[in-house]
C-alpha cells in the first residue's frame, strides 16, 4: 500500500464567470447588498435605513430600493414602521437557528431524493465540484464551488417547488458570510464528502441525514458572527465583502443605463405611434 502512486483529485473546471452570471435586477441588487450590510454588521440592529443614500451607493432610483426593503422586510431582517421609514431588525441567535434548522429539513429532503435520481454523470460531476471546492483557496471560489455543490444536488432531488423553497431560504443567506468563521472550508469539505458517499452509495436516509447535519451545523458555526464584540473584527468583516458588494453596483449601474436606454426607446415609440394616429 505504501507504494501507491497518490494523485491530485479530480476537479471541474469552472466556466467563464463573465458569461455565467445571471444578473440580477436592481431590486434583487439592492436585497443582496442590504442583506449583506446587515448580517456583516455593518448595518446594525435598530439602524435607520436611508433610501436616498442606498441609491445613491447603487446608482439607482429609490423604487427599487423601496421594493428591496419590502422583500426585506418579509425575511425579518427589516422593520417597517409607518411613517418612519424602515430600520435594521434585531437578529436574534434563535432567529439564524431556525433558520439553519428549516434549511437543513428542505436541504435534506432533496439529497435523500438525489440518492435515486442522480444519474452516474451527474454523481461523477458532483465528484469533480467537490474536488474544485477541496482545491479552492480563495474565498470567492469555495463560495462558488459551494453553491454549485448544493445546486446540484438541489436541482437534481427536488421537484419546481422544493427548488422554489431552497432558493428562496438560500437568498436570505449572505453569499459569503462564512468565510468569517475559522475552518470553515475545511469543516464543510468534509460535511461534502460524506454526502457524496452517501449519494453514491443511493442511500437516501443517510444523505438526508448528512445533509441535515451539515446545515444545521452550518447555522451553529454562523450564530456566533453576530456575537463579535470587537469593532476591528467587524470592520474586517464588512471590508471582506467589498469586493461583492462593488460587483453588484456594476451591474446595478450597468442595467441601470440600459433601462434608461430602453425608457428612451419606449418614449421614442409611443411618439411615432401618436404621429402615425393623426
């Protein structure tokens, strides 16, 4: 044994991030930046939030701002009082708890599906995503070898509805909120690899229970971000997400002048049809 030749795992080769992003529109901008500002503390609880200077970090009006804050709002993360404007709500530890446990319930439910309908190729590219993860070391790759891991499986054990449900407990995640809690990466490398056995075994009690287990461990390594009581280290924190942050303001800014654009061609339109009528 002690003469086998050890190999690199396998990995997947990731796809041009330029021609894969899906861009967002200016609300679902303007959720993930707030989303991100408040579960980093860089918003904090009982905070005011100022639309005007939101949009103005954007490039973009006040409407969907407005609209973020109410999609917000419905995640508990806003409060909306009348009259006063929206403030940043109080997150307690049971609230990203609860949150971690229902996610791992919805999570789980679809890897003990996937167990029976993956296919061989699909089991054979989980492997590889799983390898790129194990290889990655900068935190904007794991983040994106995750989602690809978890999408995969997700797509592949859930009907249109459970998809529906995952996506929209994922979205009240921060893409990188993780990366803030020591050995993560490694943690969850090996969370992965017991569900890729599990999976390839078609044991569809133990993936779901894998899958269980790592969320819900998932949510106890996050409960403790909030906890920070040093400023530097929230201030490292929100620095850390910089760079998302700034890649969504391109693309808010980006479809913000195509839509002024599109505006300009709707105006032009609707005067040739009010000339063509006379």
């Amino acid at each position: 044994m002690g003469d086998e030749e050890l190999t690199e795992p396998e990995v997947a080769e990731a796809p041009s991030r330029a021609g894969a992003v899906n861009h967002p529109s200016l609300k679902d901008a303007a959720a993930a930046y707030l989303r991100e500002q408040i579960l980093t503390g860089k918003l904090t609880p009982g905070t005011k939030i100022d639309q005007d200077e939101i949009s103005e970090a954007l490039g973009i009006s006040r409407l969907p701002v407005r609209e973020a804050l109410i999609e917000l709002a419905h995640e508990s993360l806003v409060d909306a009082v009348p009259r006063r404007g929206a403030f940043v709500a109080r997150l307690e530890r049971a609230d990203i708890i609860d949150h971690y446990r229902i996610f791992g319930l919805i999570a789980g439910l679809a890897a003990s599906r996937a167990a029976t309908s993956l296919t061989d190729e699909q089991l054979t590219r989980l492997r590889q995503i799983h390898g790129s993860f194990v290889a990655a070391t900068d935190p904007e790759d794991q983040a994106y070898w995750n989602h690809e891991f978890h999408k995969l499986i997700n797509q592949a054990g859930g009907s249109r509805r459970l998809v529906s449900v995952v996506g929209l407990l994922s979205r009240s995640l921060p893409v990188r909120y993780f990366e803030f809690v020591p050995n993560w990466a490694e943690i969850s490398a090996s969370h992965h690899a017991r569900v890729v056995t599990a999976l390839e075994a078609r044991d569809a009690h133990e993936a779901q229970r894998v899958m269980e287990h790592h969320i819900a461990e998932s949510g106890d390594l996050a409960v403790e971000i909030p906890s920070l009581d040093s400023r530097n280290e929230i201030g490292e924190m929100a620095r850390a997400v910089v760079a998302f942050r700034e890649s969504i303001v391109e693309r808010a800014k980006l479809q913000s002048a195509a839509e002024v654009e599109q505006s300009k061609k709707d105006e032009d339109q609707r005067e040739l049809e009010k000339v063509l009528a006379t």
